[in-house]
C-alpha cells in the first residue's frame, strides 16, 4: 500500500483466513496503487487492487520555547551518547532534533520488522491517568530567543500525571526493546503481534527487560523526564508495522469493535 509491504497473518481457528494491519502516515495525501496480493504453496499469485477515500483532519499547532537553561541541563546528556555533537548549546540542539531524530526512526523501524505473528492484545488499549499535554500529529514549531529555530511533528500523546507515576501495558504483549533512545529517553515497545505495537517514552525506570511477557495492565516503567522531555511525563505512542498512528482509536473499544472485532466474527 502506497509503495509499504504489510504482511498477512494466519487468524486462529479460521482456515485459509488471514488477518493483515495497514496504516498510513499521518500526512499522506492521497492512495496509490495498493493491492492484495495472496500467493499459494505452489506459488501461484493472485492480486486484487483496493482504493479509499482520504478525508483532511485538521491538525493542532504548537509553540515549544527553548530556553538556555534546558540547553544546559540536557545536551550533556545528548552529548555522552552521541558524542559527534559540535558547536553552540543550540547547534547541538538542532542536531539532537533533526538527526538524532532519524537515527531513533530508524531504530523504531528495525524494531518493528519482525512481529510476533499471532494476536497478543485483546479489546481496547488502556490509557495512562493524566492530563493530555500533546496530541498526535501536533504541528511543532520551536522558538529560541523569541526566533522560530525548527520544525518538527510529534507522533505520539503526551500525558502527565505525579512524578514517577506507574506505567503500565496498554496491552498484553512482548517487551521487544527496554533501552535508552535519544529523544526518546528510556523507552520501551511491546510487541502485541501481527504488527501491531505501543512505545512507552521519557521512563526514569525500568520494570521490564526484551523478551518479557507482560500481560495488560502490568506496571512495565515508571514516568519520567529523560531524553527531550522538560518534564515528568510519560509520551505514547500507537504503531502499525512502524508506521506511527494515532492512539485514540486504539483507546476506544467502539471503535475497535468496528474496526476489527465485528469485522474478524463475520468471517
């Protein structure tokens, strides 16, 4: 779909039925050609081209200020892991911003490559208490000095609660990474197979390692202000196959119901 391959999984206890998710980017602009493409045991192929009708959502701007003492406080950091930083406080701001931004992309991608193939997650995905602070897709513009500096997209949710709140699984699922990731800070992303996935950012700790289970509602972090973050707060954020979406559905068992649910006990 639009030049992705997503894979297709076998659905327990239904023959000859696969299950496959798919998603687009937040700014795509319209569909190109997409297909279904199923290929028997004896490699015979059949295609089936599909369209959908895209509809603009409005999207929420936001000014993030930058200020000196947050320069001060965070690029030290920045700098014992990514030690090709140079120039001014700003420099290496713009530097963790932009490139340190695409290696940690790249990251979540090469995380994601590899689902778990049967379905781990069950019903809606829970949402940490706390108040919203940035939604997905926000459009970011930073200001330093009172000058617009950058320009970035935040793909996730913001939520802040107390300092060191309990995070807990959105989900049942896999721990397939628990590690310190630039921007992100400590994070950690569950698998919930067929390449469905949460990632949980900004943690002070760690209650988890790669390869755990973790079942819904487990305490798998607590919140923190590591990587970007200017404070305590946990950032969340939904993907499919690595393709980051927004979580709000995700929380909405209507609409999972809808979606999936209803779809999956026609067939």
């Amino acid at each position: 779909m639009n030049g992705v391959f997503f894979q297709g999984f076998p659905l327990d206890g239904r023959k000859n039925r696969y299950i496959s998710y798919v998603a687009l980017t937040w700014n795509t602009k319209k569909l190109g050609n997409s297909m279904v493409v199923a290929t028997d045991r004896a490699g015979n192929e059949a295609k089936d081209f599909f369209s959908m009708d895209l509809e603009n959502v409005p999207l929420k701007k936001d000014r993030i200020y930058v200020s000196d003492a947050f320069l001060k406080r965070k690029m030290p950091k920045f700098k014992e892991h990514y030690p090709e930083m140079k120039g001014s406080l700003l420099d290496q701001y713009l530097f963790v911003n932009n490139e340190v931004r695409k290696i940690n992309a790249r990251q979540i991608k090469e995380v994601c490559s590899n689902p778990v193939p049967k379905q781990l997650w069950k019903d809606r995905f829970l949402r940490m208490n706390g108040e919203t602070r940035a939604g997905f897709a926000d459009q970011r513009t930073y200001f330093y000095h009172g000058q617009p500096v950058d320009h970035q997209v935040h793909l996730g949710m913001d939520i802040a609660s107390t300092a060191h709140a309990a995070v807990k699984a959105a989900n049942s699922g896999k721990v397939v990474m628990a590690e310190y990731m630039g921007i992100y800070g400590n994070a950690i992303i569950l698998d919930h197979g067929q390449g469905v996935y949460s990632l949980y950012a900004h943690l002070s700790r760690f209650d988890v390692s790669p390869g755990e289970m973790v079942e819904k509602g487990e305490v798998i972090a607590r919140s923190g202000a590591t990587g970007m973050a200017g404070g305590d707060h946990l950032h969340f954020s939904m993907l499919i196959h690595g393709i980051f979406v927004t979580p709000l559905e995700w929380w909405d068992q209507h609409w999972i119901d809808m979606n999936i649910n209803d779809v999956l006990n026609q067939l």
